[in-house]
C-alpha cells in the first residue's frame, strides 16, 4: 500500500458479461504500489477480461475501477496508458512494417504523459528498454525476423517505453521453453527493481512461485482464493478447481 493507506489499484464490483454469460462477477481486489500480484485460473476464468476491463479495452457493467486515487470510469486504453498503466497482449500485434527499434519507441512517443519525448529522445529511451528485456543487439532488426519469445519481449519493452507505474503483463511466458522462462523471469525481477508495480497473469506454476509476492484465484469470473504463492497452490479449493486431480494426487503424496 502507498504512505496513506490506498492501493494503488482497486477494481471494486466490477462485472462484464457477453451475450448473457458473465465473465466476472462482481469482483474486488486491491494492487498494492511495489508489489508483484499474481493471478491465475483456468480458461474462462475472467483473468484477461479484468485486464481488458482496467486497461479501458471493455468497459464494466457494474463496478468501479480506480488507479491512484482516480476513476477509470469511461476512459479509453490510451486514456489509461497516459495515466501510467501499461499492458501487454496474449497475441503479440507488433507493427510490422517497422524495426524492433520503431516498434519500441512507439511507447515513448505516445505514452503517458511523462514518457512522451522527442523523437531523438524516444528512439534513446527505447535502447534502455530494449537492453533491458534482452534485445539490445536487434534493434535494426525488421519485426518479422524475430522468434515468438523475443516478440513478447519487444511487447514489454514497447510497455515499458510509455513509463508505466503499474505494468499488466498477459501471459508473456505462454510457449517459451525452460530455458526461456527462466530469462523472463529474469527480465520480470529487472523491471520490478525499476520500481514498477507488475500484476501478471501466467498458467507456468514456476513463474508464480518465483516472482510473485502474492496470487489470486478466479473462478467463473468470481474470487475463489488469494494468499502466498504456496499457500494458495495448497488450497483444495484451487486444486479441484484449476490444478486438477494429477496435481492434486501428487500434492497429497507429498
């Protein structure tokens, strides 16, 4: 929590249906400034749709959602990104037509208020954040010849570039092997030691246990569980719910 109490995000009641089926229902939660908050649940839980919810992609139909102190209410993604919250995608949309560099220094020429610099400047600030997720060496680089990891790492570092105070990443590990994962993990610790604030949703148990402070549960669009990363893996709750029975058979011989 910051100095006076207040999370620094705090998505309270919020619901979203499609056709009738709702995909979360009034859910609350709080992100405390510094933290890395996990949150995990099977498929159709609702854990993208709370992304899309506070990042301004979809608005709620009941709920309020507040960043800082202020409203979220009505304001479109680019709104929010000027606020200082970045975000990354499942599917990676670079643009194509540019270079690992350009794609990068789009986030420091149209993020939040205090990222937004000069050309000469943006295109210098991408380089830092290129370095930092580990694609300093291709930034000449046209998109299209990049593997699917270093396309997620060029999302976080195109997130990166608008400055954020709270960053929201989508399964950035989702296909990357051991060895990857264990990069990107890395790559997860540096930005949070640059004091930005991560909530991230991922399926690779490893990635939680290793990096966040704290994971939520969701289930059917509803809060099931929140604690200590081993704590909440322990619950029998998550385990009927998400981990499934293999996971629970072998967590009751152990």
């Amino acid at each position: 929590m910051r100095p006076d109490g207040q999370a620094l995000l705090s998505p309270r009641g919020v619901t979203k249906s499609f056709g009738g089926v709702a995909a979360l229902s009034d859910l609350s939660l709080d992100v405390a400034e510094g933290e890395i908050l996990g949150i995990i649940g099977p498929n159709g839980a609702g854990k993208t749709t709370l992304l899309n919810c506070i990042s301004g992609v979809y608005r709620p139909d009941a709920g309020e959602i507040s960043f800082d102190g202020r409203s979220l209410r009505g304001l479109s993604p680019h709104q929010v990104a000027r606020l200082g919250i970045g975000r990354t995608f499942q599917v990676v949309k670079p643009f194509a037509s540019m270079t690992v560099r350009e794609n990068a220094a789009v986030g420091a020429l149209f993020g939040s208020a205090s990222a937004r610099l000069p050309p000469r400047e943006a295109f210098a600030y991408a380089d830092q954040m290129l370095e930092l997720v580990g694609l300093s060496d291709r930034g000449l680089l046209p998109v299209a010849s990049l593997t699917v990891p270093d396309r997620k790492r060029l999302e976080v570092a195109r997130a990166l570039c608008t400055k954020p105070r709270l960053l929201l990443l989508d399964e950035v590990m989702a296909g990357l092997n051991a060895v990857e994962v264990d990069a990107a993990l890395g790559m997860v610790r540096d930005v949070h030691a640059r004091g930005v604030t991560i909530v991230l949703i991922e399926h690779v148990m490893r990635v939680i246990v290793g990096v966040c402070q704290r994971v939520i549960v969701l289930h059917l669009g509803r809060h099931l569980a929140e604690g200590r990363p081993q704590e909440v893996l322990q619950d029998q709750r998550v385990i009927e719910a998400y981990l499934g029975e293999k996971y629970a058979h072998r967590h009751g011989r152990e």
